[in-house]
C-alpha cells in the first residue's frame, strides 16, 4: 500500500515532510509526497471566506494514481462544509482521498501565541484521522482514540494520537 501526500495550495512543505514521516510511521507503508496542486477557485465562498472541502476532494480525485491506495490533501486555507461552520478535514471513503487543513490548527488563529510542536502535533491527528477515514473507520467513542470526533481544538489535543484496540483491530494493524 502506498499514500500519496498532496501540497494543496501554498503550505509549508516541511510541516507536509513531517505528515509523511508520520503516516509512514503509523501506516507502515510508503508515503510519497506529488507536487503541488493549485487550490481550485470555485471551491471559495466568498460569503463564508472559506473553502469548500468537497469540492477540492473532487479535484484530488482526478489526480489519483493506481498505484497509490489512498490520497490525503494538506492545505492552509479554512475550510467548511455546508452543515458546519468549518471542518478540520474530510475524507471520503469510496476513493480513499481526503484532505485536512492547518489553518485552525495553530494557536494563532486564536489569538494565543504559536506553539511550533502543539501545532504539528495537531496536525499529525488529524491526518491520521482522515485516512483512517479511507479505511472505512467511523468517529470513535473514546476520546482517547485518534477517531474520536473533533469539534473543537479541545478534542483534537484532548485525544491520543494512536488508534485505540478496537479501531487498530478493525484496520488490522
């Protein structure tokens, strides 16, 4: 199995290197990080300032390669789904891709200072949530599992960053 790792628009490639290691790590599969793709413009909303997710889903799709099992996007741009005001990312499972953004990750984006290493902690779960996603895995109860449903950033960082016994058996890992 392989994942293919997608800049989506301007994003810091050495935060998309560290994503890779990561899933490689949990995975234990190869994980190549494409060239960039631009961030399709009819995914804004101009109302909302912010990105429709499945639309770039849709554009990641096409870019898809055999060769690879599943697909995840990394942007820096808010994204949103019509139910929620935003979303951290979104999978979608019958074409294993998904896609996660770094903007409401970082302590910035709150007004508190940055913290370098919450940061790409956070981003690292929510990157492993995502293609566990494309693995067929729902939310999980616990909220110690790396599913666990995030609603805010308090659940992202309340949350382990591994899966829990029932979700790595259904992934049989």
């Amino acid at each position: 199995m392989k994942i293919l790792i997608i800049p989506v628009g301007s994003v810091d490639l050495d935060i998309v290197k560290s994503i890779a290691f990561a899933m490689k790590n949990v995975f234990s599969c190869d994980v190549v990080m494409s060239n960039k793709m631009d961030i399709p413009q009819d995914a804004y909303d101009s109302g909302r300032k912010q990105y429709y997710s499945t639309t770039i889903l849709k554009k990641m799709q096409v870019m898809k390669q055999k060769d690879f099992a599943r697909m995840l996007g990394v942007t820096d741009v808010d994204l949103y789904v019509p139910e929620l005001n935003f979303v951290f990312g979104e999978a979608d499972v019958s074409t294993g891709t998904a896609i996660i953004s770094l903007t409401r990750l970082r302590q910035e984006f709150y007004g508190r200072r940055s913290d370098k290493g919450l940061f790409l902690e956070r981003a690292l779960k929510e990157a492993v949530h995502e293609i566990g996603h494309t693995f067929g895995l729902g939310h999980c109860l616990n909220p110690k599992c790396i599913m666990y449903f995030s609603n805010s950033l308090r659940d992202t960082d309340i949350k382990g960053p591994e899966f829990c016994n029932n979700c790595r058996t259904r992934l049989g890992i």
